[in-house]
C-alpha cells in the first residue's frame, strides 16, 4: 500500500516499484501467435498488487472495491 503527501509521489513510489520488479510479475505472451494477439501467460509470474490509502478510504467498498492495481496492468 502506498501513501504520500502527493498523488505525484504515490504514482512515483508505484512506477519504481513496477520497473524494479517487472521481470518477476509481468507475464510473456503466447509464443508463436500471431501478431495482434494480446493474451498473455501469468503462469510464472508473481502478482503484486498495489493500492492507496486515498483509494481505499474513498470507495464505499473499502478494501473490497476496484481500489487494487495489479503491476504489469495499466488499470486499477
């Protein structure tokens, strides 16, 4: 979870973080398929999600609302 003074902070903390660690959490894609196929294998990858403190107070759902990004994915 990632907290700071600024939104530009937080999503700064998060960037490091992803590029750190991409190797580790970002899936391959499908060897051997044609161009324009987006699918992609996770298998050996390691999930890593993130989130905000500011992301989790606000949703009504707390925790278990759409507050969590998965690295390696752009959205939340």
């Amino acid at each position: 979870m990632f907290t700071g003074k600024t939104a530009e902070q937080r999503e700064s903390h998060m960037w490091r973080l992803e590029q750190a660690g991409r190797r580790y959490f970002a899936g391959e894609p499908y060897p051997g398929w044609d161009a324009g196929i987006t699918a992609v294998d996770y298998h050996q990858a390691v999930p890593v999600v993130v989130t905000e403190l500011e992301r989790i107070t606000a949703d009504p759902a707390g925790a278990a609302g759409k507050v969590w990004r998965r690295l390696g994915r752009e959205e939340w």
